[in-house]
C-alpha cells in the first residue's frame, strides 16, 4: 500500500545531483522530490529528453525516438508507474492495428497485426507450411500478454519473501516461454521458417542479434493493448516528465556537461562541470551514457571485472544513419503502421559502406502534429558502423556528400514505391552516428543502450559500483532492453535504494 504525498515539493534533506535530463534522469528526479530529496540536474543539451528527442527542420517534426509507449493503458503495472510520475495523465495515446508490414515485388505483403489472432490466421495464409511453427509462437505471445512481470518490483537486493511470492505465479507462467525462445536469436528464430518470404520478414521485425523472446514480449504489449502511440510523439511525453519534476521543486541546469564525479573516501560528493564550477551534493546518479559515467566521468577507478565485462562482452544497439524527410502529401489511404514497413529496393544503395537492398521506413500519417496540413513525415533508420561515420567526419565536405548521396538514395527508393514522391519533397535531414554522440554523448553513436540478446537478457545489473557510497546509475546502460521503461523503472528503484540508505520508507502518490 502506497503512503498518501502532497503533489507539492516535501520537505527536503538530502541533495541529490543527477547527470542528464533523459527519460531515466526525470524519472528519478521526480521520484527523489517525492521522496523528500532536493535533486538537481544537470544536462548538457539546451533541452530535455536525451534519446527521447525530436527536432524541427522547415515546418516538420522528425522524431528520433517513439513509436509505441509501453504500458499506455490501466491494467499494466508500468502504467501505474507512469501515473505515478504523473506522466501519462497528459498524453493523447492511439492504438494503431498494424505493428508492421513487409513488402514484396513477387509476392503478397506480410502484415504482422497488432491483434495477434488476426496476426496468426494471415501468416497461415501466406505460409501454411509453417503453420504449427506459428501457432506455437504466437500462442505464447498471446499468453505473455495475459502475464506480466510486475514492473513496480524494488531492486533484487532489497527483495523480501512476501516480492518473492507475489511474482512467483507470474514467473512460473512465463518461465516456459521465457527458456524456450529466450534461447534464439532472430536470426536463428527465423532459420526455423521454411517459407522463403516469411522467413525474411521475421528478420525485418528485429534486430538479428537479438533474442526471439524479446520480440515475442514486444507482441504480447500490442495485443494487450499495452503499446499505444502517444499524439505528438517524443515530446509531450519528455515535457510532462521535465513539467512534473520542476513543480516537485526539482532544478535543471542545461549547457552544464558534467565532467568529472567528485570523489572523496570512496564516496561521491559532487560533480565537476565542464566549465570548472564544482557542485556538492549528499548523492550523485547518473543517468548518463554509462561509458562516459564509469571510464571517464569516475575515470575507471570503479569498475570490477563484472563493470568491465559489460563493455567488453555486451552488445549496444547499433549507430544508426536516420532519414527525415518532409512531404507534401497525406497519405491518408496508405495503411497506419506502429513500426514501420521494409521495402525490396530496385537498386541497392550504399550506406555507411555498406549495401542496403531493403529500406525501412515510417509513415508517420498517424501523427497529424508532426507536419502541415496535408502533408506527412517519412523516417528511414539503417544500422551502420560507427568507425566509418567517426573518420568520415573528419572531412566536412566527404561526411556531406555522404549524407546528401543517402538522403537521395533514399527519396529514389520511395518514388519507386510512391510514384511522384520524389518531387513533393520539402525537406530532408540526415543524421549518423556522430550526430547523435553529439547531442546525446551515448556511447559510440548508439541509439540506445544494451541490445536484449540472448546472454543479456536476463542480465541482472546492480545500480551501484563496487566500493563507491553515495552513488548510482539509471537507466538503460544498467537495464538491457533500453527504451523508455527502463528509465522509469531503475529510477524509481535508484530513489527506493537512496531511502533504504537513509533509513526511511519509500513514497509514492497512492492511487
């Protein structure tokens, strides 16, 4: 049971300095607030959000991150964490009826439905060879979405008998499933598919390093409804979060890199920015690029071999070249797809060196709010290699010729799609990896944190370093999956860890 807390700031007593202003740092913000700590931010871009970003070019919004917000109605325990932040109250949330669609020149486009029953009965129409294959997974998606983790957990080391069993019969039902195809990768899962274009659809869904179960729990959320889009994107979600802290009484700084944790017998006692100014604080959480946070900002000093092998061993999501363009057409008879559709190209393009024979790419026609009257925002995403783009960019003129030889690339794509594309386009944006190290500093170009393969997804990371006090790391470099749960949930468990220090009990607004 929740204690009842007044939505204004509590009295405070302890400080808390906390790097970046992303998702993970605003949710842990608000908690600290309600939780009677004064917390402080400091953000190194001119705005809030970190990787939940979007940016304007001539009229258009191109948004660099959201395309379904996890937990987006009552009944999922993560949305009661995003109404206890007092996020989701403000957020026009729509459900779209397509996750995604995969297109062919010599057969049927694949249609992977939100409701998986109309999912399963079209996949077995297109390939009834595979059609036990699909039922078994599908099946188990279904049954994910009738059983969730809780996501209100505390963290592990502070999991008493009476968590123990309140989750024991969630984990029993999903535990089949979980060892089962947590065991496969995409790539391997899809290996299981005789169908020739079923197969290369499956690998279009996912990255092809990730782990099968990953993209099976990623199902069960838009079965159960639990995926909805959120009018306006990145934004409104980042403003709320940014809105709510600041009426906790909370502070930000922005223009304020943080450069170094101040440190002093084994126990964080500041920040050091980039300007030289010094802050002290009671606690310091960085909710930063976990690279910079453990090698550079604390200079290694803290970092064990398990610290260590998290970078040695794990594998990030991929940089990624991001396409906007801005058109002067609707759409509006083209079908509303949550992650997008993959497209064969005619003609192969290059791409950070690479060949590219499919194109990814979003029609953003569900979002009336990101472009004019009339018109729509197109988003291509291409993973690519990071050590190209970061020599590249050393010569300004090559680096954009690249990128205007991609943009396009990519406009002739989807004239070939949509014939008369190419001369109704008003704007075109490209940004690589070295962009987005740029304004988010996340560790080489990536576009989130750990990727969920199979040995990391059950990784159970710990919020502290070994032999600092006073210190803790939020966010998706401690919580492998990335996206905007794990901000939520491990700065909750950041603020939860912080009280159980102080010796006083963890307050949350009672529902």
């Amino acid at each position: 049971m929740s204690d009842s807390i007044d939505s204004s700031h509590p009295g405070t007593d302890r400080s808390v300095a906390i790097i970046g202003a992303g998702i993970a740092g605003l949710c842990t913000g608000i908690y600290a607030q309600m939780n009677g700590y004064a917390a402080h931010i400091y953000e190194t871009h001119t705005k809030p959000g970190g990787l939940c970003t979007a940016w304007k070019r001539d009229g258009y919004t191109i948004d660099g991150c959201i395309h379904w917000f996890t937990g987006s109605r009552p009944g999922s325990s993560l949305y009661k964490l995003w109404h206890e932040i007092g996020l989701i109250q403000s957020l026009d949330l729509i459900d779209l009826d397509e996750f995604m669609r995969v297109e062919f020149p010599d057969a049927p486009t694949i249609v992977f439905h939100s409701d998986l029953d109309r999912m399963q009965r079209h996949l077995t129409e297109i390939a009834p060879e595979d059609a036990g294959f699909i039922a078994e997974f599908l099946n188990d998606a279904k049954r994910l979405s009738r059983h969730e983790l809780p996501s209100d957990l505390p963290p592990r080391q502070l999991m008493g008998a009476l968590t123990l069993l309140r989750i024991m019969p969630h984990m029993l039902r999903i535990l089949g499933p979980l060892r089962k195809w947590n065991a496969l990768t995409v790539a391997q899962f899809a290996e299981r598919i005789k169908n020739p274009h079923l197969r290369l659809a499956f690998t279009q869904l996912w990255l092809p390093e990730m782990s099968a179960f990953a993209l099976l729990v990623t199902l069960s959320w838009f079965h159960a409804r639990q995926a909805g889009y959120p009018l306006g994107g990145s934004m409104p979600i980042v403003e709320a979060a940014e809105k709510r802290f600041l009426q906790l009484g909370g502070k930000i700084d922005y223009r304020a890199r943080v450069a170094d944790i101040i440190v002093e017998d084994d126990r964080a006692t500041g920040v050091r920015l980039a300007d030289g100014r010094e802050e002290t604080t009671d606690v310091v959480v960085s909710a930063a690029d976990g690279h910079a946070t453990v090698f550079d900002m604390l200079k290694g000093r803290y970092a064990d071999d398990t610290v260590r092998g998290w970078f040695e061993n794990l594998v990030p999501f991929p940089p990624l070249v991001f396409v906007g363009l801005g058109v002067g057409r609707a759409f509006s008879e083209e079908p509303k797809v949550a992650n997008g559709s993959s497209l064969g190209l005619a003609r192969p393009i290059k791409v950070g060196g690479q060949t590219i024979d499919r194109l990814s790419y979003h029609l953003h026609n569900f979002d009336p709010t990101l472009a004019p009257e009339g018109k729509t925002t197109i988003t291509c995403m291409f993973a690519t290699d990071y050590e190209y783009w970061k020599n590249l960019s050393q010569d300004r003129g090559r680096y954009e010729a690249e990128k205007k030889a991609i943009g396009d690339a990519v406009i002739e794509g989807l004239d070939g799609r949509f014939p008369g594309l190419a001369g109704l386009v008003e704007m075109v944006d490209v940004a690589t990896p070295t962009t987005f190290e740029r304004y988010t500093g996340n560790w080489r170009g990536s576009f989130e944190g750990w990727l969920p393969t199979p040995g990391s997804m059950t990784n159970s990371m710990r919020r502290t370093l070994p032999g600092l006090q006073d210190f803790y790391m939020a966010g998706q470099w401690v919580a492998p999956g990335g996206g905007l749960p794990s901000g939520v949930m491990t700065g909750r468990e950041v603020v939860q860890l912080m009280c159980h220090q102080d010796g006083k009990k963890f307050r949350v607004p009672a529902s």
